[in-house]
C-alpha cells in the first residue's frame, strides 16, 4: 500500500513567494495522477516536497501510515525521474541503472542481475554498455524510468517525464509509460503543463493554480464537469467557450439564444441571475445558413487544423441581442454542457469545432 496524503500543505521559499498555499490532497494507492497547472502554478514545487527534496513550510505529507514530512529524500522510498533524465555521462547504462544499488550497498552480482532484468523489462538490454551521450532522447527516457524502478521504490515521482521528446516520440513513450505504470502498479505522480498527456495518460488529475488546488477528478470529470471557469478555460485542445448569460425563469439567455435551464439547475440559480455559459467548440454545430432559434454571428476566422476547422465567431452581447435580431452569417445550435462557476471570464467571441468532409 503505498497512498500519499498531504494536509495543508504549504511552501514558501526565501523571497517570499508562497508556491504551495496550505493544500489538501490524497493520492490513492496504484494510482497513476497528474499534477497539471500553467508555468509557475506550483506544480514541480509539489513533486519535489513529496520528494523530500524541498522542505515544507507547513503542512504535512504522509505515505501510508508512515509521516515523511520531515524524512531526507533516502527515507521516503520514492524515486524521481527529473525532465533532464539526469543521467550519469561518465557512467554506462547499466552503471546507471544499479547506481541506486549500489547506494544502498546491493552486492555487485545482484546489481547486475537486477540491472539487466530491469534493462530487459524496458527493452534496453541491446544497449546496457553505451553512456548516455550515445541514446535517443527515448532511450535516455528508458535509462531513467529502469534507475528509478530498480530498487522497487513505494512511489514514481515524474517530472515533466515526456517533454524532452519530439511529438511522435512523445506519443509512442506516452503509450510505453502507461502499460509500463499499468503492469507495476506503482503510485505514480506526474508533473505536466500539457492537458492533453494529463488527460491520456492520468486515472485522475489535480488542476492548479497559484499554488492551490482548482479541481481534483478523473479525465472525464474535469473535461465534461470543470468545477470552476479556470479549469474550463484550461482543459481542452481547444478553449471551452465562456460567455455571459442571464437567467429568466426556466430559460437561460445566452448571447440571443434562449435555452431551456439544464435538468438539476433549477436549485441552484435564482431568477435575473448572471453567470457564465461554458459550451466546448466541438459541442457546437455550424450551418452557413440562418437556422432560427440558433446562436448567430459574423465568422472572423477560420483555422485549418487538419482534419477539422476552427471557426472563430463575433456574437452580439446578451443585452444587445435580446433587444432585437442580430445580422450575420455564421449560425451555431445545439449547445451542450454547461459549466457553473463566477462570472469572472466571459466573451463575445464563440468558437466552434467544424469537421471536414
Ligand atoms: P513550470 O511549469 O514553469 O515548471 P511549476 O508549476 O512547476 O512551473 P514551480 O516551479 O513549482 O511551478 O514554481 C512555483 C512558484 O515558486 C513560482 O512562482 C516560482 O517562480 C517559485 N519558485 C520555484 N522555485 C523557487 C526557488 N528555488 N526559489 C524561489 N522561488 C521559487
């Protein structure tokens, strides 16, 4: 059993910045979870204190039952893998692989038997008296993951783990790192700024922002039910649409479009209530033509994206469009999915996700 539990966990580092602000979090036993966030959010600050390579402020961390707070990096029975690998140079892949070994003074026919078994389970057995400077950037990955799980640590702390690689390696090592957690079964915790490995790759996902933590769910949840308008805005190759919308009586009004109020929502808003109407681009549907009742705006940009486009609207403001009808060309309908959260991000610029063919 190996969950990680911290309790108002907080990092400040000397200058004052507060980069982990009292935050609460329990990563389940086996689960293999991301940490995702924008630069500067807290995300590697975290890692690194679980870790026990930063010390905490305040707050504690627990694996299992045993308080690592204060443990050295030694005690904890972790193993990081850092973004840059951090490989010996000097040193050959299997010297690399048993080094952890041999710190903690394994006898040398065992760290070489351990090293080759785990160099074979990782598909670098061709490659075990080459250094580092002779390997791919996926092979150098491979070298760090096999140092790390050699000595069968409690938890895999990875940081960054797949940035240095380049987008068709980076989607084969996603694949690879997955069946890899999968067939361990080890706690693993992820550093990522890339929503899209996060929601590949992760059972669940910590969204964060200034050091605190914004929503806590699974891939499906924090893609289909954001807790707030940030994680909407963050999640999602294409950005959900948030725009500003009134509530009058069973309807909701949204930038000219009347829609009826989402089953459940009724308890929770009041009549002339504003909020904020989360819709994804790819929820959207599009027609050239006037389609009554539909969300209706003048086209300003349309993207090529391979096999789809981005069609980027103007609509008129709520206000403006519920005083008379709009002119334009674009028309988008069927909406879908909305998201709560304060009225502190909203747009007149609606993006909608339209398939080729
Ligand atoms: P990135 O994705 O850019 O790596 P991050 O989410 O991992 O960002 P952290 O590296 O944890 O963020 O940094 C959190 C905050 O703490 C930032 O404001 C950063 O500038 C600050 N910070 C990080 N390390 C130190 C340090 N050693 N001394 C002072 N401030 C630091």
């Amino acid at each position: 059993m190996s969950a990680i539990t911290m309790r108002e966990l907080t990092k400040v580092y000397p200058g004052g910045v507060q980069a982990l602000d009292a935050l609460d979090l329990e990563i389940a036993d086996g689960e293999f979870f991301a940490l995702l966030g924008p630069s500067g959010c807290g995300k590697t600050t975290l890692l690194r204190t679980i870790a026990g390579l930063e010390v905490a402020s305040g707050g504690s961390v627990r694996i299992d039952d045993r308080d690592v707070t204060n443990l050295p990096p030694g005690k904890r029975d972790v193993a990081m893998v850092f973004q840059d690998y951090a490989l010996f140079p000097h040193m050959t892949v299997q010297e690399n692989i048993a080094y952890p070994l041999r710190i903690k003074k394994v006898d040398r026919r065992s760290r070489a038997a351990k090293a080759a078994e785990t160099a074979d389970e990782l598909g670098l057995s061709a490659l075990l008296e080459r250094r580092p400077g002779q390997l791919s950037g996926g092979q150098q990955q491979r070298v760090a993951l096999a140092r790390a799980m050699a000595c069968h640590p409690q938890v895999f702390l990875l940081d960054e783990p797949l940035s240095n690689l380049d987008a068709r390696l980076r989607l084969e090592a996603r694949t690879f790192l997955k069946r890899l957690q999968r067939e361990l079964g080890v706690t693993t915790v992820f550093v990522t700024h890339d929503q899209a490995e996060a929601l590949a790759l992760a059972d669940r996902i910590a969204v964060m922002e200034g050091g605190r933590i914004r929503q806590v769910g699974t891939p499906t949840e924090v893609f289909r039910r954001p807790a707030n308008t940030f994680v909407a805005g963050f999640i999602g190759s294409t950005p959900m649409n948030l725009v500003d919308a009134t509530v009058r009586g069973d309807e909701l009004h949204v930038a000219g479009v009347r829609l009826p109020l989402p089953e459940g929502a009724h308890a929770q808003v009041t009549d002339g209530e504003s909020l904020v109407y989360g819709v994804r681009p790819e929820y959207l549907d599009y027609s050239p033509t006037p389609v009554p009742g539909a969300l209706t705006g003048q086209v300003v940009v349309v993207e090529n994206l391979g096999s789809f486009s981005l069609v980027s609207l103007d609509v008129p403001d709520e206000t403006a469009a519920d005083d008379g009808a709009p002119a334009g060309t674009g028309h988008a309908g069927s909406s879908a999915a909305a998201a709560g959260g304060a009225a502190e991000a909203a747009g007149t610029s609606v993006q909608v996700v339209v398939a080729e063919g």
